[in-house]
C-alpha cells in the first residue's frame, strides 16, 4: 500500500502480493487412504455406545464412506453418520442405514 501524505494509506492501491499467498506453495495436507478412513470409521462405530451392538456395513470409494445395515433407532443412525462426517479425510457420507420398524 502506498503512504498519502498526512499519514494516511491509499485504499485503492493494489496490494503487490494479492496472488501470492503463503500457503499456495506449500505441499498439500495429508489425505488418509480409502482403507484407513474405513478402518477409523469402524472403529469409531464399535466403542459408539449407539452403534456398538449393531452390525453395520461400511464401504469407502473415493473418500466417500458408505454405510448400509439396520439400526434399532433414529438416534443411532445419526451417531453413525456424524462419527463418519468425524472422521478426517471423508468427503462425503451415504447413510443408507434403515431403523428397525418396533414389534
């Protein structure tokens, strides 16, 4: 920015590093592997007191974790699915968990 004289800076001067920002020339963060992402969501699935003693399938494609089974409420399907929106490197999540219907 340029000084205006009186002590002032210019507003409409054109920052010279307006593009160059630190971080574009760094190397990109870590990304988890398709099997470590699935190995992390399993785990968080089995010590969740909602999901534990459900038998839930998980599949990861693409960093998108997919998760199908049956679970015995609306509350469990949801634990299931921010546990897997927790865990690092997923992009997206399929619930395709169905809640049981009650006898």
């Amino acid at each position: 920015m340029m000084n205006i004289p009186g002590g002032g800076v210019d507003p409409w001067q054109y920052p010279g590093d307006r593009y160059y920002y630190a971080w574009y020339n760094q190397p990109p963060p870590f990304k988890p592997t398709d099997a470590e992402i699935k190995s992390e969501v399993v785990d968080r699935l089995r010590v969740n007191p909602h999901t534990k003693d459900h038998d839930l399938q998980v599949d990861v494609k693409q960093s998108v974790v997919i998760l199908t089974g049956e679970v015995s409420s609306a509350v469990a399907k949801r634990a299931a699915g921010d546990d897997c929106w927790d865990t690092a490197g997923v992009v997206d999540v399929s619930n395709q968990l169905t809640v049981a219907a009650r006898s």
